[in-house]
C-alpha cells in the first residue's frame, strides 16, 4: 500500500504579490525552496490563512534571499498581498517508509519571509 504524506511545509509566510497576467504558478524565494526541500516544476497546495482558501500549482524559484512570494495566473485571484500563506508539498510512500520520514519544516520570519 502507498498513502500521501507531508514532504515539505513552509509555515505562514506572507503572499507578496499576485500576477494575474502570468502564465501560472507560485514563484518562492529559492532559499525557501532549498530549505524545504521543493524542486522547481513540483505540485504545492497553498493554504490561505486569510480567507480560507485551498489551491494547487506548481513551484518556481524566485530570486534568493528576496522573502518572494508571488501567486501567478488564475491562482493570483485567490490571495492578496499580505496573506498568510502555508505552502505543502506532498509524496507518494510505501506505508513502512512513510511510518519513518521525516518532512522538511521550515518557518521563516513572519515579517519577512526570510529564513531566521
């Protein structure tokens, strides 16, 4: 049997901008992404602590050490600029290896989105 674990969090950063006019994704600071173990390309769902929404999209790498946080596309109208956004990544385990792994947690500063 295989179920879907936590792979990668990154727990309340703040969304820093919203670009309805780009093709799709959430563009995120590369130190973050580094940090949380999140490859350019892979699934997030992105959880709105402002309003409550739930998404999907996939990871793109922002400039580093930036705190960016961009939601792109049709995704940008779910957020505004300065919600509080959890970021997940999730991966597919044999029930015995998910009973072992251990995610990538990452809080950044609230503030600035940066790694403390």
């Amino acid at each position: 049997m295989q179920i879907h674990v936590v792979k990668s969090k990154i727990h309340r950063v703040k969304c820093t901008g919203a670009d309805l006019n780009y093709i799709g994704s959430i563009t995120i600071d590369q130190d973050l992404m580094d940090a949380a173990n999140i490859i350019e390309g892979e699934k997030v769902q992105i959880v709105n602590n402002n309003n409550g929404e739930r998404l999907e999209t996939y990871a793109i790498p922002g400039p580093r050490n930036s705190g960016e946080i961009t939601l792109n596309g049709a995704a940008a109208r779910r957020v505004a600029k300065g919600d509080v956004l959890i970021l997940i990544t999730y991966a597919i385990m044999d029930l015995e290896e998910a009973k072992v792994f251990k995610p990538s947690l990452v809080f950044p500063d609230e503030e600035t989105n940066l790694l403390n």
